[in-house]
C-alpha cells in the first residue's frame, strides 16, 4: 500500500472487515508517485508464495493499471467501461488471473470480476 495516510485509513477499513485472516502488510512510497508501469513492476515482484494480493493506491494509476491488466473478452464490460474513465475514491477492482506466477502478470490478461465502489 502507499504511504499516503489515506491508503492507511483504507487498509485500516478492509483489514479490520477480514476477521481472523492473517495478512502481511508492505507501506511503498513507490504507490505513491508511481504510474501504471512501475505499480507492475511491483507486483511482478511478489513473492510466488502469495495468492491473493490487495494493492491500495491511488487515482488515476489504479484505474489505469485495472483497465491495463483487464482481458476485454472476459471480464466484466460495465467494470471494465468505469476503470476505462476513472473510478471513485475508496473503489476497489476485483481482478484474476490464471498464470502461474506474480511476474507473469501482462497485459490483458487479467479478468476485470467486479468494481467495488467505495
């Protein structure tokens, strides 16, 4: 997650609503200046042990790094249409992917499930 303190209140919120879910948590001054680009330079640099990952950031690279990632023929055509113009604060993409290990993340090969406004 970004540095930002409002990243921080976010995490704080969707933690404390996880229960007993054990989570590790990484603060990136990266995601707070970074672009598309360097977020999935990022990304592709977890460890293969995690399977489930929760990048809070920032508008508009989070927006644009959903639609990047998004296959257009699977995922979802309203969510993918509102990342395409920017999503609200607090809005969470829900994306999945087949491939085997964070570092083969690219483009388009993500599918876009759900947009969780916030």
């Amino acid at each position: 997650m970004s540095s930002a303190a409002r990243t921080q209140e976010t995490w704080a919120d969707v933690h404390g609503s996880l229960g007993e879910i054990e989570c590790e948590a990484s603060i990136l001054d990266e995601l707070y200046h970074g672009g598309v680009r360097e977020v999935l330079d990022l990304i592709r640099e977890v460890d293969e042990a995690c399977k489930v990952l929760l990048v809070v950031g920032h508008e508009p690279t989070m927006s644009q790094l959903a639609a990047y990632l998004s296959n257009d023929d699977r995922s979802d055509a309203a969510s993918l249409a509102q990342v395409r113009i920017g999503v609200p604060t607090g809005s969470m993409s829900v994306l999945t992917s087949s491939a085997d290990t964070w570092n083969a993340i690219a483009e388009e090969e993500l599918d876009l499930l759900t947009l969780v406004r916030g």
